[in-house]
C-alpha cells in the first residue's frame, strides 16, 4: 500500500490501517488494541 493509501483510509473514518503482507503478531495486536479502546 502506498501511504497515501493509508491517509485516506484514516481521512474516510477508519480507527486504523493494516498493510499486507502482515504478520499474525501485527494482527493480534492491532485487535487488541481496538477491544482496549471499546472500554
């Protein structure tokens, strides 16, 4: 993905951005950090 990709992915209301290829770590931990924030 380009990181103008990322901006309007953001711009368009997107609570985050995860490039492919991603690891399963960088996954979990993006999911985590989403439920943390549901409170």
């Amino acid at each position: 993905m380009l990181p103008q990709d990322r901006a309007a992915a953001l711009e368009a209301g997107c609570d985050g951005f995860l490039d492919k290829p991603y690891a399963a770590a960088d996954l979990v931990a993006t999911v985590a950090d989403h439920l943390s924030r549901r409170g």
